[in-house]
C-alpha cells in the first residue's frame, strides 16, 4: 500500500482522494480551507486532512519529511501557491509530482520546476464533452497516447452470438476489444477469441485514434 499526498480539495482533488482512498490507499490531504478540511474528514474520502497553507516551506517540508512518494497537487485558482507548493515538494524529495494546471503556460512552469506529470482537466472535460456531441455511441473516450485510444462502447444487436473471431475488429478496424463488461456487473479481462459476445455488454477497445470515427458509426 503506498501513501499519497493529495493538496487541494477542490473538485478536482476531492475526486482524486476519493479514488485513491476507495483503493484502499493511505491518503493524507492539506487544504488552507477549514471547511473543505472538514467537509473530506466528514465524508470519510481520506484517512487525514489536515489545515494548511502548502506554500508555508517549513510547514509543508514538515509533513511531508520521508513519507510520501507521490503528491498531487490539485490547487485552483492560486497559481502562485501552486508553483511554490511544487517546488517545495521537489526539494523536500518527493519523487513524483502530479499537478493540475489552469493553462498550458502554467504547465510548463511546473514541468520546469519539478513536476513529473501535468494534467489540465479543464481541457479533458472539454474534449470529453465534445467527443460525446460527436460519437454518441462511444460512452467513454481516452486518449492513451499520441495514435491510440481506448474507447468504451455497447455493443450492438447485430453482435449478439458472435464471438471475437467471427467479429474480426483487429483486422478490419485496427481495434483490440481488451475487456467486456456484462450486464450483471462481471469484468472479463483479456478475453479469449471465443468469447462470444452478447446485446447490451459494454466493450472496452484499444484501437487507432484515426479509426474512432470509423468504429462509432458502425457499431
């Protein structure tokens, strides 16, 4: 189990505590604001939130000390506490820094003084909203690299009975079904070639950024 740092409990960092507490991770979460503190303690989304200005060095190097491997930095509109709540954590040791950024700008800012990962969520949601307006059909869309995707996708009638051979999605549109959701809830992972398909299972698929467009029309 590995401990993690999550600062600022916005939206952003709310949702990122969540899931990693509800991993069965240790979370530890700092926020300036009392109520914010209060409100994930409540909750029950960390196992401790505690009040803090992460701009404060001493303050911040105190915490953190040899604990933490990972911090996300999930600041909001405080740029300047963002940037420096960074450089504190990279000269503090902490090895991987993943923050949020309002704008590209400020991205590379934090890219040049420590951060490991920049995420500009702002951005994704734009993209997911956009891509929902523009392939219907696909409920789930992520860009896992530069030429790949993994897009989530329900099944249509027409594959009812059929199986992973007989459908032939790798060889005709460059798409790897890599997990199927049923109806009642069962995860198949990596399935077999014979696993045959049934109405309504959602698909999870690997495939060609540049054939997205392709598959959400004749799916």
């Amino acid at each position: 189990m590995a401990n993690y740092l999550v600062i600022g409990l916005g939206r952003f960092g709310r949702s990122v505590a969540k899931t990693l507490y509800g991993s069965n991770q240790d979370v530890l979460a700092l926020d300036i604001d009392e109520e914010l503190v209060q409100q994930a303690i409540d909750e029950k989304i960390v196992d401790e939130a505690i009040v803090v200005d992460s701009s404060d060095e001493i303050a911040l190097k105190n915490i953190v000390k040899d604990n933490f491997d990972t911090a996300f930095v999930c600041i909001g509109d405080n740029i300047q506490a963002s940037i420096l709540t960074t450089l504190i954590l990279k000269e503090a040791g902490v090895s991987k820094i993943i923050c949020k950024a309002q704008n590209r700008q400020h991205g590379k800012v934090l890219e040049k003084i420590g951060a490991t990962q920049v995420v500009y969520p702002e951005e994704f949601m734009g993209e997911r909203v956009a891509s929902k307006v523009l392939r219907p059909s696909i409920m789930e869309h992520f860009k896992f690299s530069e030429d790949y995707s993994i897009i989530e996708i329900e099944a249509p009638k027409k594959f009812d009975g059929k199986n992973l051979i007989e459908l032939d999605l790798r060889n005709r549109y460059e798409a790897n079904v890599i997990g199927i959701k049923r109806k009642d809830g069962k995860l198949i992972v990596s399935p077999k070639p014979l696993v045959e398909i049934e109405a309504g299972d959602m698909l999870v698929i690997i495939a060609d950024t540049r054939k997205i467009d392709l598959l959400s029309k004749i799916l």
